[in-house]
C-alpha cells in the first residue's frame, strides 16, 4: 500500500515536472518573436542589467555589453551609457547629458533614431562641437537617476543636463532582487504578470487617481523627487551647469489629456529651481496615441514620438550654443 502511494506521488511529480518544462518551452518558442512587451523588459532585467551594489539604485547598467530586445539592438558603453563611448575631454566641446527612465533609453526604438541620438545629427549638421549623451535606464524614477549622476557619472563633467521627466518619476520605488524562479522561468513570469494585472484596477480612471495621490504634497514619493531634483539643482549652480526639465507626456489619450496638473506641478518645480522647463505634450497632441507606440501593448514612444521630442527640445538647447 505506502510503496503503490509512493510510487503514484512518484509519477504525480515526474507528470508536473514534464508539463511545466513543456509549458516553458513553448513559451519560450512563442516570445521568440520578441512581441511580448512584458517578456521584452524581463529579458532587458537577465541581460543588461545588474544588481547594483547601492541600494538606492537597485539596478544600474552592465557596462560594454549589448542585446536585442524587442527587436531592437541596444548597447551600452563603459560608463553604462546607450551608444557609442564617450569621447575624451575637451574643454571647448559642450556636453548634454540626458538622465531618464526607459523613455529616455528609447525602449523599442533604433539608437539612431532615439531623442539623443537625434539632437546629436541636428548639433552636427549645424558643425556644433557637441557631444549629446543618453543615462536613460528602465525602471528608473528621479532619486534613482539623480543618484546615478551624483555616484557614477558626474566625471562626465557635463555642461549641461536634460532631465527627461516622466510622470512615473515620483513613484516611489523599491530594491527588489526577485527570486530565483522568477529570474529563470518565462512561464513563472508570465503567471505571475497575469496573477498581477488580475488583481490591479488600470482603467484610465484608476490611473488618474493613482497620479493624484502619487503627486499629493504629502506622498514619499513626491516629496523624494523634489529632494533629489533641489540636489541636482544645488550641484548644477556650484558647477555652472545648465539645467533643463522637458515634461514627457503619457501618451494613451493624448485628445483628453487628464494629467496637465502634474505638468503644471512640474513646471513650478522647474521655476522653483532654476530649470529651464520644456513641455513636450504640444508636439504630439496631434497624432493619434496608436501611431505614437512602440508596439501594440507598449505605449514607450515610437520612433515617430522620438521625433517630435527631438524637433522640440532642440531650439531651447541650441539658444544656449555658445557663439562660433
């Protein structure tokens, strides 16, 4: 009797360990097409990023390193940096260090046509000594990337600094190591996401009530953006660095916009601090939110999106181009 139990417990095991490695497998085969948004940013965590050894950052950058993600090639330099490495120093050139989350990255898009590497073309094709660099890491909100510029990049010695801010950027934010199933299984992290999503509220009215009490004066979150951008600020005037905020919009309903308070927020924030404020919502409140998407299910912006924030930030920065 207890060898018939065990050998059936036996079979009952070896059955669930086959149906999840098929499971796995077929998964895996699936999301080689590279069209699950949600499978794109897994892989991004396993293959470019690293724990970071300070907390406040949780993840940063491999360095040197590069992967197709979501159909598109992306490569880091040895500072970490998306694009090419940094050329050496000199005191003439302008440097425009761009600090952002996964926006400023370019999620799904070529680096070529990214809003960094974008205003890069538009300096030089005016013959402008200007070296224009992209910090942008996913999952990154203001503390975290003003804290990557304080502890890893202020070497640089940038002339000038674009916070790319998003209205994700006062969220508070957590170090999560995750565990060992969820690092290595899709279908761990495909159950999970799902087990996720079900229980969460994302209509565009819970969205708008997640931004007010993300944004109330009293939230941890707002009030650590503000500390970490009057940090940014305080560094930039001892070290006569220019400043600038372009307010990036969220792009899924763009005809009625429902977030203009957080931009207004942000914009007397800028004032507050001596940033110069670019709002980049009027140069695609034209466009359908759809054409404006990296892929169906991904509203990161587009190639088309990286377009228009370039056109827009590129007069305000080149009105501070030092005469030739």
């Amino acid at each position: 009797m207890l060898k018939s139990i065990a050998t059936n417990t036996v079979l009952f095991l070896i059955s669930i360990a086959v149906a999840l490695g098929a499971g796995e497998l077929v998964l895996r085969l699936k999301n080689r097409s590279m069209q699950n948004y949600d499978i794109e940013m897994w892989r991004y965590a396993r293959e470019l990023k690293t724990l970071s050894p300070d907390p406040a950052l949780g993840h940063e950058h491999q360095p040197s390193m590069s992967a197709v993600l979501q159909s598109v090639s992306i490569r880091t330099n040895r500072f970490g940096l998306r694009g090419d490495e940094v050329a050496p120093e000199r005191g003439e050139r302008r440097r425009i260090l761009f600090l952002g989350s996964s926006i400023t990255l370019g999620w799904g898009v070529n680096e070529q046509d990214t809003v960094v590497a974008r205003l890069q073309k538009k300096f030089r094709d005016q013959n402008a000594d200007v070296e224009v660099l992209n910090a942008g890491i996913g999952n990154y909100n203001a503390p975290r990337y003003v804290r990557l510029f304080m502890t890893r990049l202020q070497a640089l010695k940038p002339t000038d600094i674009v916070v790319q801010y998003f209205l994700r950027d006062a969220e508070s934010l957590h170090s999560d190591e995750g565990n060992i199933v969820l690092r290595n299984s899709e279908l761990a992290v495909t159950l999970w996401i799902a087990l996720s999503q079900a229980m969460r509220n994302t209509g565009e009215d819970a969205l708008l009530k997640h931004y007010q009490v993300v944004y109330d004066p009293k939230s941890p979150g707002f009030n650590e953006m503000k500390v970490a951008l009057k940090e940014l600020s305080d560094y930039a005037l001892k070290n006569n660095i220019r400043v600038y905020l372009t307010m990036t919009p969220d792009v899924h309903d763009l005809a009625k916009y429902r977030f203009d308070f957080i931009h207004d927020t942000m914009k007397g924030i800028s004032k507050d601090l001596n940033f110069e404020y670019v709002d980049l919502l009027p140069s695609m409140k034209d466009l359908a939110p759809a054409t404006l998407w990296a892929m169906p299910g991904d509203p990161h912006p587009n190639a088309l999106g990286h377009q228009r924030m370039a056109d827009a930030i590129f007069p305000v920065l080149w009105r501070d181009q030092p005469a030739r």
